[in-house]
C-alpha cells in the first residue's frame, strides 16, 4: 500500500472499536459517521483527505445527499470552496438540471440524483466525496453528472472503502486518483477485517 492509501489509524481504530457488521456485506458505523457524527474525528479525516488532495487544483466539491454532506462541508470549509450535494429528490424549485441514475447496494434500488446546472459548471475542477464506496455505483453516476456539465473530475476520496466490492479497483482503473481512509478487505461472517 502507497503512502497514498495509507490506512488512517484513527478511523480504522474507531471502525474496530465501534463498528457493526450486518449481514450482506454491511458495515454500521452510524454511531460515528452517518447518523451520529463524532466532529472531532469527522475534522481529523477531513485534514487527512485534504493533505491526499493537496497537489490538485480544486474549486469545487461535490457529493450526493445524505451521509457523504459532513465530510464534504468539512473539506469545503478547509479548502475555501462551495460544497454542492447531488439531491436524491427533483426539488419544485429546480428546473434546469442534470440527472443521472444510481443503484444503492444498501437500499438495493435505483434512485435519479439531480444537481442544478447552476452549480456544476463547465471548467469545473471537481473532488467527490462520500462516506462509504463499495460497488462504486454512487461514484458513476457523479461521474457522469461531471461529464454532462463538461467539468473536470480531480479524484474521490472515501471514508470507507469495501474493497471486497470493487469498485474501488473500477474507478483506479479509470485513472481516477481515489483515497480511502479505511479500507475493509472482508466482512465475512460479521468480522471485520481490515486490509493489510
């Protein structure tokens, strides 16, 4: 493992002390990350994501509602860029959009995500985060909401990477610089078990 993708000690640690497995591949961290926030470790994995990032040029951060908008604000603020969150719901409000499809291994269906074209501009230098990546799904559609726009995306970064799911190796393999926090090589029967 590079130094890049350098599992992040105090997420691993707080993942092995407070983590859940469920059943069906799924790890429960709502305690800490996407439920109920510990800010203190939410603010020490923003820095971290942002020392990964910091030879790229950034001028905008995008995710997709609702547990990846802690960390992005976090990074935001850091960065001294707008943070703009693809909505799982068409708002009344918002008529000139783009839309994708995405399937969510949790809920296990798809879902359109809408962003304003307003706020995903063409020239825009974009880094996606997100807590959890794990068949990368969520990561595709952003790629092709980045690509309708004629944006430039820069990299993902993750809390979480479920390496047994792959689609972490999908989205390297596009060339896409992706740094993962923590990375899960098996939770097989409800042991979680990080990657070495």
């Amino acid at each position: 493992m590079t130094e890049q993708t350098k599992q992040f000690a105090p997420l691993v640690k707080r993942i092995l002390t407070d983590g859940k497995c469920l059943e069906g591949g799924i790890l429960k961290v709502d305690n800490f990350i996407n439920h109920q926030i510990d800010p203190e470790l939410l603010k020490q994995m923003s820095i971290e994501l942002v020392r990964r990032f910091a030879a790229k040029d950034i001028n905008k951060i995008l995710t997709i509602e609702a547990s990846g908008i802690a960390p992005a604000i976090m990074m935001g603020f850091l960065l001294d860029v707008p943070v703009v969150f693809a909505k799982k719901k068409k708002p009344s409000t918002m008529s000139d959009m783009l839309v994708t499809s995405v399937f969510s291994f949790t809920k296990q269906r798809s879902y359109d995500v809408c962003v304003a074209k307003e706020f995903l501009n063409k020239g825009d230098k974009v880094l996606f985060i997100d807590d959890f990546l794990a068949n990368g799904n969520a990561a595709k559609g952003i790629i092709d909401l980045i690509n309708q726009a004629e944006a430039e995306l820069v990299g993902m970064g993750f809390l979480i990477e479920k390496a047994f799911q792959h689609g972490g190796d999908y989205l390297r393999g596009q060339n896409i610089q992706v740094e993962s926090l923590a990375i899960i090589d098996s939770l097989d029967n409800c042991t979680i078990t990080i990657k070495e």
